[in-house]
C-alpha cells in the first residue's frame, strides 16, 4: 500500500482515539487528576512534613515525579486495553481488519492514541502538582524522552493484554494484580535505598523502577540507578512488545477467527 | 478477470468444525451474485474468508486477479463489505463512522465527507448523520453499514444479508440503491434468506450447504429446471375438503384459499375442472410470486443437498 493510504490511515487511526478520549474526559482525564491531588494532599502533604527530605529533596518534590509517571503508566495502559478490547468486543475492530492497513499501522495508531492519552494525563497532574510545590527541571530531553518511551511500552503491553482478553475481566486482572504493585513498589514513594539488602536486589528486577528514576533523574537529577539501564530496558520491552504485538496481529489471534 | 476466484477453499474451526470442504466458485466482474445455503451452511465463513476476517485452512482466494492470503493490502483495497452482525461503535455519529472508515482506504476526510452525505442521502439517512448511531433503527443501521461499505467505491460490494429484520417498503428501496451500484459497474455478491431478493435481483447464484457448492449456475437455468408450478386460488365459499386430481398437489392456506402445484405439462383446465367438480367457484388466481424459495425448499426436502 501507498505511503499516502498508511498516513491517511494512520491519523485517521489517531484522530478517532483523541476524539473518543476527549468524549469521555469525566473517565479519562478527570480521575487521575482527582487521585493524584488527594495522593499530593495526603502523601505529600500531611504525611511528607513528618517525613523530611528524600534524595536531597523535600518529600513532595521528590514523589511528583512518581505520581506523574504513575499516572502516566495507568492511562497510556489503561486507554489501549480499554479502546482495543472495547473495538474487539463490540466487534468494530472489523472495520480496521478489513481494511488494506497493515498491521504496523494499526499498531502505531493505536499506540499514538493511547500516548496522547498519557501525556494529556501527565500534564494535568504536573500543572496539579504546581499547587503544591516547584521543581526546576534538570535534564529536560531525558524526562520527555523516558516519558515518551515509558509510555509506548505501556500502551503495547495493554495491547498484548486486550488481544488475549474474552472478557471484560480479563482486562482488570493484569493492572490489578502486575501493574498496581510493581508500580507501588517501583519507587514512586521512597528511594530504594530506605530498603532492606534484601529488597533493594529485588527491587532492581522491576523494570518500572527504572522508568521512575529515570524520569526523576530527568526533572530532579537523582535516581537510585544508573540511567542508561533505565533506557536499556525500556528499549529491550518495547522492541520486545512490537515485536509481539505484530505477531499476533499478523496471525490474527483473539481478531480473526 | 474474475472480481473473485475461489479455489478448494477449505476451513476448519480450532473446534473442529469444518465448515467448508473445499469450496470452488468464480464470480464475473459486474455480476450480481447470490450466494444461498441454509444456517451454517458455510457463507458467513467464505465472506468472512474472502474479507480476511477468517484464517483459511487451505486454499485460495483471489479479488480482481490479487491474492487475498499473499497480498491482503492490495486485495482489500478492492472490497466493500456489509457484514450479517451490527459491528460499527454504536457510541459513534453515522457521519463519524463513515469518514473514518474513509481513512482506513486512505481516503481524506475532505473527500470523505462530501462520499458520506452522497451515500447517507442516497439510503434516506442523512437527517440522522450527527444522531447517536445507537438510537438508529434496525433498518436504519444496517443502511448505515451499506453507506459505510461504499465509501471507498469498492470494485467488489459483498452483502451478507443485509435486509434481515427490514421492513418491505425499506427494503425495497435497498434493492433499487444496490441495483443501481451493480449497474455502474460495481460486482455485487449477495447472501440472503429472503429467496425472492436473490431471484428478483441476482444473475448467477451458488446454492452451498454443508461446506460444499451443490449448485453453482446462472438463475434462468436454475429457475427453469422447475418443473412445477404454484397457484394462489382464493375461493368463494369456505373449503370443507380438497378435491384428488393426478398430477396436482392441493395445499390450504386458509379456509378460503388454497394452493394447487402441478408440473408444467398439465393444462391448467384440468385443474379448473376438478374445482367445478367440487363445487368451488374460484373467485381469484395468482402465480406463487417465489419460484426460487420453491426449488430452494425441494432441493432441500429431496435431499439433494447432502
């Protein structure tokens, strides 16, 4: 197919995602930002003045860029599962498969869509986090970049999750049970290096640690790791997740009968 | 060129199931084809084959001389399809969903609107164009798939039942809207379970069942290989038994009609003599419109689709 067909298709992909996030923002846009204020006021706030400083910083400046990249994991997630497994149940997803895109399109569209989602969302709970307190970003090419990549790597995962999904069940349990915990204990709230021994050596086989001090190194310039594993892995799991979501959209499995 | 060559075509289901077993079938350009068989007979699964919406098993399937399983890109760039189920975001406007589908043919959403409102206007829907297209009609949502299927002007429009649940009137005017897209040149196949849509407005037809082709001709010499023919007599006078003639096979409707089927050859006073005999004065007579349904159902009662 013609250059020409992909990118027509391509925005044509991205314009109906933007549109139905925006259709929805009372689901899309508006919860995060109310979990992330209380999340500031509680944690932050209340809490974070008994605690003190963390990494050189006092305790709401250090968990903002946590909240922002949690927040960012769960949507640009949470908008691929939820619109790919909704256009597959409500059997729209037809209209795609039975188009001349090809797979990598659909892919990128999809992928488009749901970062465009993680970045409004990131926005909101950054501008939400000026109420609180003021950050001078350090290295501001490293935060957009762990940013962009962290939230391609989860918008592919929500793929994978929505391919495999027959129900709507089946698209809760991954953020529930994986995604909620390894996100908690990926240092959003604490730096690793409060842990046991013991828990800090586990704590580095979470990737998402690495995407969170990645992006803190970006906005604060410290990070519990090196930086360059955090772009290491990001890379590994996205090369890792476009590869397996290609797979299964060329063998239509979960798509074609 | 054939706009779709189908060569052994085979399928079998993860379940087992093999709904087809190894189905042949060409299609002219510009034919208006039906495409017939009883529930799960294997259509939806050979449309579904031919849209690359199902994996096939074994087999190929070719739309204007391209590959559906080597060049699936090229090949839908071809087709135009209207499925048996509902399947657009019913939280979507018709215009929406249209000009979105646009884009996927790589289509601009300039083009694709002025396409959209043509289609929309033409299937007597553009006054619901911005409507939530949950709150459509039946009717009025599978008209929405036919316009959806047109806008990218596809060589191949395939039907698979569009008129199911549609009221007379409308599908009516369904047929003359997809009468006049065969004219200017569109190949149409159409898969029905209304027999009277295939015999008003097909030209060629294949009968499968089974998961195999049991008849595949043009629908004149299909239609002339019966034999028998179905009267409508409306009778005066309630009707208390029906009379015994050779040849002819009496039916009651009601109690004031009745059907009488005999094969060509018979003359249609011997018919009338046995009524006159019997005391029935026949008050009305009209041919049994669906000659098609007729030779579908003996087909079927005769066993000769295995």
């Amino acid at each position: 197919m013609s250059a020409r067909v992909n990118w027509t298709g391509y925005k044509t992909i991205v314009h109906k995602e933007v549109t139905r996030i925006l259709r929805i923002w009372a689901q899309t846009v508006v919860p995060p930002a109310i979990t992330m204020t209380l999340y500031f006021v509680i944690f932050g706030n209340l809490i974070g003045r008994r605690i003190g400083d963390m990494g050189g910083f006092d305790y709401m400046q250090f968990i903002v860029p946590g909240l922002i990249m949690m927040s960012v994991i769960t949507s640009s997630y949470g908008n691929m599962v939820s619109s790919f497994f909704g256009a597959k149940f409500g059997r729209h997803i037809e209209e795609l498969l039975i188009s001349p895109l090809p797979n990598w399109v659909i892919l990128a569209g999809y992928v488009t869509g749901a970062l465009a989602r993680g970045m409004m969302v990131g926005l909101v709970v950054m501008i939400i986090s000026l109420f609180f307190t003021r950050v001078e970003i350090q290295h501001p090419l490293i935060m957009v970049s762990v940013l962009l990549m962290t939230s391609i790597v989860f918008a592919m995962a929500g793929m994978v999750n929505a391919i495999f999904a027959n129900k709507f069940d089946d698209i809760a349990i991954v953020p529930t049970f994986i995604l909620t915990p390894l996100t908690y204990l990926g240092g959003v709230f604490y730096s690793i290096s409060l842990l046991p021994e013991f828990w800090q050596k586990v704590s580095v086989f979470n990737p998402i640690l690495y995407m969170v001090n990645g992006f803190r190194y970006g906005i604060l310039g410290v990070s519990d790791v090196d930086i360059t594993y955090a772009y290491a892995i990001m890379g590994v799991f996205g090369i890792l997740l476009a590869s397996t979501c290609l797979y299964l959209l060329h063998r239509g499995i979960g798509l074609r009968s | 060129m054939y706009a779709l060559e189908v060569s052994n075509l085979k399928k079998t289901y993860a379940n087992g199931v093999e709904a087809l077993k190894g189905v042949s079938l060409n299609v002219e350009e510009g034919d208006f084809f039906a495409l017939l068989g009883p529930n799960g007979a294997g259509k939806s699964t050979l449309i579904g084959i031919i849209s690359s919406l199902v994996n096939t098993s074994s087999g190929d399937v070719s739309v204007f001389g391209t590959s559906v399983q080597q060049q699936r890109s090229k090949a839908m760039s071809h087709i135009g399809l209207v499925p048996q189920e509902l399947n657009f975001n019913q939280f979507e406007r018709p215009l929406e969903i249209i000009v979105n589908q646009a884009g996927y043919y790589g289509i601009s959403r300039k083009v694709a609107t002025v396409r959209a409102e043509k289609y929309l206007r033409q299937l007597q829907l553009w006054e619901k164009h911005d409507k939530p297209s949950r709150l459509l009609s039946g009717g009025m949502k599978r008209r929405l798939m036919i316009a959806r299927a047109m806008v990218n002007e596809p060589r191949l429009l395939i039907l698979d039942e569009p008129t199911a649940g549609v009221d007379i009137e409308i599908r009516r005017s369904m047929w003359e809207f997809i009468r006049e897209i065969n004219d200017n040149g569109t190949t149409v196949i159409l898969t029905t379970h209304y027999l009277e849509e295939a015999e008003e407005l097909c030209r060629n037809i294949a009968i499968i069942d089974h998961g195999e082709i049991v008849q595949n001709t043009d629908m004149k010499s299909l239609l002339a290989t019966l034999d028998i023919e179905t009267f409508v007599l409306d009778i005066r006078d309630p009707v208390t038994a029906l009379p015994e003639v050779e040849d002819v096979e009496f039916k009651m409707r009601d109690e004031t009609t009745i059907e009488a089927s005999l094969p060509k050859r018979t003359s249609l006073n011997v018919l009338f003599s046995a009524l006159d005999s019997a005391g029935m004065q026949v008050l009305s007579m009209r041919n049994k419109a669906n000659r098609l349904e007729e030779l579908f159902l003996r087909l079927v009662e005769k066993g000769t689709m295995t």
